[in-house]
C-alpha cells in the first residue's frame, strides 16, 4: 500500500467524490474543506500546522478519518467539527439547534446600526426569540456602543444549555456592562416588562408547502423544530406571535424578524392590520426577501 501525504490524499479524495460532495455541500471548495479539517484536527488535540505534510493512513481512530467518513455521508461540516462561524468569532454547534446562515449577520448589521443610532450610552433591553445556539444575542453583546439587558429565549433545553455554553466560552470578548438571562418560553410568554429590541429567526419554513425547495441535508440533520411550522398553523403563529410583539414593544422600538422570502408579503399584511405603523420588508445580499422589520 502507498502511503500518501494527507494533502495528496485530500486531493485524490476531492476529486474522486466530487459530485456527491458538491450536492450535499453546494460551494465546497478544497480550500474550505482545508480549513475544516485544520479546526477539527486542532479541536482533537493534532497539531495542525503542518498536517497536510504528515503520512495519512485512515484509520477509525484518526479523527481526519472520522472527519471524512462523516463527509461522505453529508453530515454538515458543522456537525462534523461542532463549531460554526458567525460575524467573526466562533460558536459550538450541535444538531439541536440551527448552524447559522451568512444571512442571519444582516440580522445583526441591522440591529447593530439600531442600537448605535439610538441606544448609544444607554440602557437598551433586548430579547433574542429562538436563540438557538445564541449566536445573534451573544454577537450583539461583543460591541460596547449601548449597555444591553439582553433576554435569550428558547423551548428547547439542550439549545439554550448550548447558548450557555457559547456565553461562557465567548465571556472575555463580551463586554462586562451587558447582561443576559437565558429563559426557556415560548416565544414572549411570560416574560416581564417591555423591550427596544425584539428579534427573532423563528421557525419560518410551511411544512408541506416549501419542502420540496429544502435543501436534502437541512431535511436530514438540522432540527425540524427550529425549521418548520405546519402549514395551517402557519399564519396563525405569526399573528399571535405578532400580536405580542406590539404589547412588548416600547414605542420607539424595533422588532426585526427573519421569514422565507414567499411569505414575508404576507406576513407583513398581517403585521399592519395588528396596529404596527411601519412594516418594512428587508431584502439579504442575494437580493430575496429575507426580513421584517416593525415599528409601531
């Protein structure tokens, strides 16, 4: 048996498993897929400077075999190191929350440019609806431009144990004048006072409607409960989930909501007959439909 370099056999691997690679990882480039290993081999203890120069022999011990095995299957390269970028820093995911989309960093742009214009200074209260991994909370909490009093909500248990988990490991570049309680509610259920800030990535995808549009890798590994609604709950949840955002909202404040593009139009008709007097629907970098934003 030939003993290659592991870049070789990376190499060799990429090109021979490409096609079922790039259906199950639309993008992937042998650049990515580099970089990948490097943080899985560094996060299991390999030092990963000079790896690609080593003798690779699989071996179901090794974790680059782990890695690749796990690969050619189509598990999310996320899943596969338990870590996922967002906004500069890097936040541990499992499959019981979502892996954060580029998409989602609009999100936090957005409530960024919010905060800065008129929170600077001050107290600013904000809640994080579905957290998940605490990605958009935790990230916000990293600038120091207003003194944020954050609430992180979920009904899942492992997923706000998760947002703990990334709270603790983020605390050194989370500015110390913030503060943050992690809640398990359902949406805004029970929770006190009003607030300046409500975001949310909710569940946004019609369970039979929009399947067929789901990429095959979302459907098999990525939580149906942080994806998907049934289709003739559908518009119901927005509404009553609306409608509390409006009895929570302070008068100068801002909801920011992320939804599928075929229905924010939709949504946003339902947004304007609950009273909000500014509904604005966001469009991502790819140009689709990808926000609302509310004011009353």
């Amino acid at each position: 048996m030939t003993i290659k370099r592991l870049e070789d056999y990376l190499q060799s691997f990429f090109n021979e498993e490409k096609k079922s690679l790039l259906s199950n990882y639309p993008g992937l480039t042998l650049h990515r897929l580099r970089s990948d290993i490097k943080l899985h081999a560094f996060l299991n203890g390999v030092d990963s400077e000079e790896l690609f120069e080593f003798p690779y022999i699989p071996h179901r011990t090794n974790p680059i075999t782990f890695f690749l095995e796990k690969l050619s299957v189509g598990v999310p390269l996320e899943y596969i190191t338990g870590y996922a970028y967002f906004y500069r820093s890097l936040f541990k995911v499992t499959p019981d929350v979502l892996i954060p989309r580029s998409e989602t960093e609009i999100l936090v742009e957005l409530t960024s440019q919010e905060i800065q214009k008129n929170y600077r200074n001050k107290i600013c209260r904000l809640v994080d609806v579905g957290t998940g991994s605490g990605v958009i909370a935790l990230t916000l909490m990293m600038e120091d431009f207003a003194i944020l009093d954050v609430v992180a909500t979920d009904i899942s248990d492992k997923a706000l144990t998760l947002a703990k988990e990334n709270f603790f490991n983020l605390r050194y570049a989370i500015s110390a004048k913030h503060n943050i309680k992690f809640l398990k509610r359902d949406r805004l259920q029970d929770l006190e006072g009003n607030f300046d800030i409500i975001l949310s990535n909710p569940p946004y995808i019609k369970r039979l409607k929009d399947l067929a549009s789901i990429h095959h890798q979302v459907l098999s590994y990525e939580p149906a409960m942080a994806l998907f609604l049934d289709d003739d709950l559908y518009d119901q949840w927005f509404e009553d989930f609306f409608r509390s955002i409006y009895q929570k909202l302070t008068p100068e404040g801002m909801s920011l909501i992320e939804g599928h593009e075929d229905h924010l139009a939709g949504l946003s008709e339902t947004a304007l007959k609950l009273g909000f007097a500014k509904v604005e629907i966001i469009k991502d970098y790819t140009g689709r439909n990808r926000f609302l934003r509310l004011k009353k």
